[in-house]
C-alpha cells in the first residue's frame, strides 16, 4: 500500500512543478484518475491518455497558468 501512496504523491509533485512527463513516467498505464464533482472534467478517468490528454487537456483550457495547486489530503 505504501508503494502506491508514494506513486501517486509522487505523480502529483510532478504535475505541481509542471512536470508532465515525470508525471506519465510514474503512473501505470491502465491508471484511473477519479475527479468528485460536477465539473467539465469531472468523473472517472481511466489510462494514461484519458488523464493527460483528456482530462488534463481539457483542465488545462479552463484555468489561467499556475492559478491552480493540487493538494492532496488522504491517500
């Protein structure tokens, strides 16, 4: 269980710095991204592409540069 704690906090430190591809480099590649909410890009989102072109493409379009920070608060 550790192990996975440390892949995703590790994937969202990328993400944070902008590291993209540090990002795709830890998650596997049937990885499930799940965003709560009612949001464009909310639900379930499942492999590499659906989370780093689909939704984080889509993410990406709706918020100005460096105006969002991840933090995450359970694992």
């Amino acid at each position: 269980m550790t192990e996975n704690k440390n892949v995703v906090l590790s994937s969202v430190e990328a993400l944070s710095s902008g590291n993209v591809e540090a990002a795709k480099a830890a998650l596997a590649d049937d990885a499930t991204w799940w965003i709560p909410g009612s949001l464009p890009v909310s639900g379930t989102h499942r492999g590499k592409k659906a989370i780093f072109e689909d939704f984080l493409g889509q993410a990406q379009a709706l918020f100005q540069p460096n105006s969002v920070s991840i933090q995450v608060r359970n694992t």
